[in-house]
C-alpha cells in the first residue's frame, strides 16, 4: 500500500487536494491511504520518519515556514529514497530548483488552473501506483491479487498466512497490517506461491518465514501480531 501526505499552508486548499485525492482513490479503489495533510512542514517530515510504506507526496513550494517545498522534498529523500515527489505550486519558473535540490520531482502541478489541477493529480496518483507495482516486483517477491475492480501487490515478507473463507470460492489473506478477502482456491494459491508458504491444515497455508511459534500439543500456529491459525495431525510432520 501507498501511503500519501499533503503539506500546504493554505487551510482552504490544503483541504480541496485532501478530498480530491480521497475521492479518486474511493472512486477508482486504489491500493493506497492518505494518511497525514498539514500546513506544516516540520510535523509532515516527523510522520515521514515513523512511515514504513512508501509514499506519495502532495508538496507546495512556498510554505511560509524557514522550510520550503524544495528543503521539506529533500528531507524525505533520505527517509523514503523511492517515494513520488509531487509539487502543486502557482510557481512553474521554480521548476529548475529540483535540480539543484535533486529530489527527482515526478510531476508538477499548477494551482492556477483547478480543472487541469485534478487531471494531473490523478494521472499523477495511477502513474506512482504502475511505478511503485513494477518496482517491488523486481526488488521483493509479491503476491498480486485482484478484489473489487483492484490489483493489490503484497509483499511476500508483509504476509503471515492464507485461510479460507466462510464465503464460497474465496480466501482470506492475513498480512501483518489487514486482512484481504479475494477470489481463489488454496491448492492453486499453494501452486503459485511455491516453497515460502506450507499448507498445515486444508484450511490454511502459512508463510514459514513469519510463524513465531508451533506449539504441537494443541496443534496451533503463532504469529508476531498475536494471530494465529490450526495445524492439522496429517500435516505436522511436513511443516
């Protein structure tokens, strides 16, 4: 998942391109969150630091802080060198300073043109999404599922185990921070998942890298978040 913060001073329109993006990401299902949107740019980059995900960033230049736009983009560059850096900003001559800052700007998007703004705010939001897909698919192995409309890529070290639902012809999966309900069987699940996930019972299948404890005697799994699932007698001995 995405994670997506909006710094801009202005309250009234701060608030216009915190809805937009809400409503894009409702209305199309979007795999991403917005998370923080503030005026301030110290409070924004203190959010960036404890994010785990990576993120997309809404940045006005001019802040009236003693932080612009272009110092605040830096800033998150060390923190999140893959996140999407976008500028919404009445300055378009300012563009060459991301250059000098070298935070690699995917896109800017002027305020003095409204209807043209969410255009290019949701182009830019579906580009971050393709780009942040191919990315993980070549630097982490992921699980790509389809619910709803949506693709949604799971990194494989972020799941702990799939069960079956009590809806017909569905799983469930169990990351480290949501569940996902989607379409599948298990044996195909297992087939395409290969050696990382073990099936310990017909209703599960378990990532073997993630179980933080098997307690044997009562024939149940344990994971980090205090989740757990079954194991079955005919399936300990394989696990």
């Amino acid at each position: 998942m995405l994670n997506i913060f909006v710094c801009e001073d202005q309250d009234d329109q701060r608030q216009a391109i915190a809805q937009l993006i809400q409503n894009i990401i409702l209305i199309e299902e979007l795999d991403m969150k917005l998370v923080y949107d503030t005026g301030d740019p110290y409070a924004l980059l203190e959010k960036v630091t404890s994010s785990q995900n990576t993120g997309i960033y809404f940045l006005d230049i001019d802040l009236n802080s003693s932080m612009n736009g272009m110092k605040l983009a830096q800033q998150i560059r060390s923190y999140d060198p893959r996140g999407f850096i976008i500028f919404i900003t009445a300055h378009s001559e300012l563009s060459y300073m991301t250059f000098q800052y070298r935070v690699e700007a995917m896109d800017f998007v002027l305020k003095d043109n409204p209807a043209e703004a969410k255009v290019k705010i949701r182009e830019c939001l579906f580009s971050a999404m393709e780009r942040y897909t191919l990315q993980t698919n070549r630097t982490h192995k992921v699980c790509t599922i389809e619910t709803s409309g949506r693709r949604i890529c799971v990194d494989y070290d972020d799941i702990l185990f799939f069960e079956t639902s009590g809806n017909i012809h569905k799983l469930i999966l169990h990351a480290k921070d949501r569940q996902i309900e989607f379409s599948g069987t298990m044996k195909e699940l297992a087939d395409s998942l290969g050696a990382d996930f073990v099936r310990c019972h017909r209703s599960y299948l378990v990532n073997r890298h993630n179980m933080k404890e098997v307690d044997a005697k009562n024939r149940i799994i344990h994971f980090a978040n205090g989740e757990t699932c079954l194991m079955s007698t005919r399936m300990m001995k394989g696990l």
